[in-house]
C-alpha cells in the first residue's frame, strides 16, 4: 500500500470544512471541466481522486493541469 501512494497522482487534502481534491506533483487542485476540485465531501473527495488515479494510471492524460 505504501508503494501505492508513491505512484498516485491525485490525493485528498482536508480543509476547514470539506475536502479538496489535489495534484501530488504541484500541490494544486485538481481541475475537471474548468472546475477546480475543492469544497467537496470525503466520500465525493475519494471517488474523483480514485476515478483521477485510474485514469492516470491507464495513460489518459487529458486530466493535465
């Protein structure tokens, strides 16, 4: 699992009330459709970085900052 999260592009960050989805390598949000990821609940937060993650994972990088 520690060797996972090594290779995972997208994690969760917790904020004063909700989550954020962000880029591991810049720290930024993650942006889907012009939208950043951010004021999300945990369970939302999760699902789009995995969703991300997958999708990095297989080569798609139409999720590019």
């Amino acid at each position: 699992m520690a060797e996972e999260r090594k290779t995972q592009r997208f994690a969760l960050r917790r904020d004063r009330t909700d989550w954020t989805v962000y880029e591991v390598w810049t720290g930024e949000p993650a942006v889907i459709a012009m939208v950043p990821q951010t004021g999300l609940s945990e369970e939302d937060a999760q699902h789009t970085a995995d969703l991300l993650n997958r999708r990095a994972r297989n080569g798609d990088r139409s999720m590019r900052q």
